[in-house]
C-alpha cells in the first residue's frame, strides 16, 4: 500500500517537474527577447533595481510552504540563467578563489555567471573602471573588524557607481584532507579567522599549533592532501579543494557579518525600497557637522550608518561616508541631498541602489 501511494506521488511529481521545465524554458525565451531590446538601446543585462523588484513580487506571489528564503535562492539561479542568455555576466571579486568574497559575489550573481579572482581590493576597481570586468564585488565593512579602508578609499576617488549591496553571514568551519579530528595537529587561516575560532580551538584542539595565511582560502589550498594538517575556511573553500569539512559552525561569535558592495558603471532606477552611499566634507567651523546633519533630520531621513575616515593627502582633516535610506533621485532626497551641497566642502553620489536584506 505504501509503495503504490509513493509511486503515485512520485508520478504527480514528475508531472510537474515536467510543466516546470516547459515553463523556465518559455521563461528563458522571453529573457532572450528582452536581451535584444537592451541590446538595442545598449542597456546592461544584469539590472539590480529589476532584480530586486521581481524578488520582492515573488515574495507576494508566494503562498507556501516554501520559505521566502528558498525562493529567492530558486529565483537567483533562474535569473542568473536567464541573463546568461542575453549575455554572459564577468564579476571581478577579492581572490582567491573560494574566499568570502568569492561566496558572496556568487551568492549575489548566481552560479551562470564568469567570476575574475583579483589579487586585491584596488585590481577589482582597476578592472572594472578600464572596462575589462562587467562588475566587481569588494567588501566594505564587517560587523567585528568594522570598515575596510582600502575600499572606502577607493571610493573616494573612483568613477564607478555603487550599484548593489550584499550582505554574508560569515561561518567558519574546520576543513581537511583528514577523517578525523584527532589526527590534526597544525590549524592554518588568515589571523582574523584564528581570533575569531580561539574558543573552540582551545576547546577541541588545545595542543595544536596555529599558522597563519594570507587569506581563508589560501589556508585550504595549503592543506590539500596533508593528513595531519586543516585550515578555517567556508564551506566553499572545501567544496573547491576537495577538503572534508571536519567541523561547522565553529567560530565564537555567530553574529560575525561582512557587508559587501557591487561596484559598476551604470545609475539605478528608484525601486521605493532603496539606500544611497555619500561621502562629505564639512568647513573647519564650529557647528558644520551638525548643520550638514541637519539636512537630514529637517526631513526624518533616517541614516543607516555615518562614520569619519582620514584624508590621507591632509592631516588631521576627515571625510563623512553616509549611507541613508531612499534613493538620490527621491524628490524628498534630492531636495536634501541640494542642501547638502551648499553646507559642505565636497559632496559626491556613491550610488543609489536596492536595499538588501541584513544588517551589521
């Protein structure tokens, strides 16, 4: 009885595996109409502010029991897929491969795209601003380490457009060519990965001794084949190296986050659920800092981080970086972002770009 009513589920299953795929490929069709209208007035294929709009009306149309999350990871790949179609998508992201940047840039991108490992964050910006990469991935900012300064100077004097935000959750996990735990006796990872483990590492391996590498993901290429030696890596790094994940989730604090952004050359449309990047300088007088912020809570905008960084070209003079909620070309932000600029020194327009889901 069992067997007969399974066999009868498998059946209606395959049923609809079969109207599934009838329907992505007239889906993949009409993608590759649309691909020949952009090409025709020359508009990128891959489009955050569309993306992120069918994302959030698949989040209307879905019913269940299907969680959000499981459909718009379904959706990822389908959309990567269809826009392989019209045009193959090159990502530059902070190598090597495997790293954090990596998994992001994917996550973001989906598995249907060319990803370009780039020896650091300035080679990502390099390519793309010469035309040669599509788009690129750096981070920007982590919840324990905080900013990254090198993408924040970088922005400053870049001609590129923030054009996307990613946010990823970082797990850590121990990786080898080993079966077991016990046979380890040497633990290799970038020093902020090795801080971020040292509990469980003195909890599970107290004896072992710790190296340092340039990068996760170069800690799992040292590795490789070595029986008595693991690296802290993604689980990626160990899907990519052919290393056995030993143990998951080990890092200390799991609310360890990096923020990422998708850098390129192209403006965003409004999607009514957007953030806009800025950076500012202020006069040296009493009370300019609080004026310019002024702008912003004369009209409740409501400010999701601001931080100073140093002019390196000027001692002890500093710029503000400003990420606000609503897009540049809002009617009510735009009158805001024109008061701005006759309260400050400097003011340019990071990008305005779709609101991801997460925070720091």
């Amino acid at each position: 009885m069992t067997r007969e009513r399974l066999k009868d589920l498998r059946a209606k299953m395959k049923e609809k595996d079969r109207e599934i795929i009838r329907l992505l490929n007239e889906r993949a069709q009409i993608s590759v109409e649309i691909g020949k209208v952009k090409g025709e007035d020359g508009i990128d294929v891959y489009d955050p502010a569309q993306e992120a709009r069918v994302h959030g009306y698949l989040q209307e149309l879905n019913e269940g029991p299907l969680h959000g999350k499981s459909v718009t990871a379904i959706f990822r790949e389908i959309i990567s897929a269809s826009r392989s179609l019209q045009k193959m998508t090159t990502v530059a992201f902070l190598g090597p491969e495997a790293s954090f940047s990596h998994q992001a840039a994917r996550t973001h991108f989906g598995e249907s795209s060319r990803f370009f490992p780039q020896t650091g964050i300035a080679r990502v910006f390099d390519e793309v601003e010469k035309g040669a990469i599509d788009w690129g991935v750096v981070p920007v900012e982590n919840s324990l380490e905080g900013s990254v300064n090198i993408t924040l100077d970088r922005l400053i004097i870049t001609s590129l457009q923030i054009c996307a935000e990613i946010y990823l959750r970082i797990s850590h996990c121990l990786i080898s060519s080993a079966e077991n735990i016990s046979d380890i006796k040497k633990v290799y990872s970038h020093p902020h990965a090795l801080a971020q483990c040292q509990v469980w590492l003195k909890t599970n391996l107290p004896n072992c001794e710790l190296g340092d590498a340039q990068s996760t993901a170069a800690a799992a290429q040292m590795v490789r084949g070595k029986k008595d030696e693991a690296a802290i890596g993604g689980a990626l790094a160990a899907n990519i190296y052919g290393l056995n994940i030993l143990a998951e989730g080990i890092e200390d604090n799991s609310s360890n986050m990096t923020r990422f952004l998708v850098i390129g050359r192209r403006k965003n449309e409004v999607t009514g659920n957007d953030k806009t990047s800025l950076l500012f300088a202020t006069p040296d007088s009493p009370g300019a800092l609080h004026r310019a912020l002024a702008s912003f809570a004369s009209r409740n905008i409501n400010l999701a981080k601001i931080e100073s960084h140093p002019v390196k070209q000027r001692l002890w003079e500093y710029l503000f970086f400003v990420d606000m909620i609503g897009h540049g070309e809002d009617k009510h932000t735009g009158a805001c972002l024109k008061e701005l600029k006759d309260k400050t020194t400097l003011l340019k327009i990071l990008g305005s770009y779709p609101k991801a889901e997460g925070r720091l």
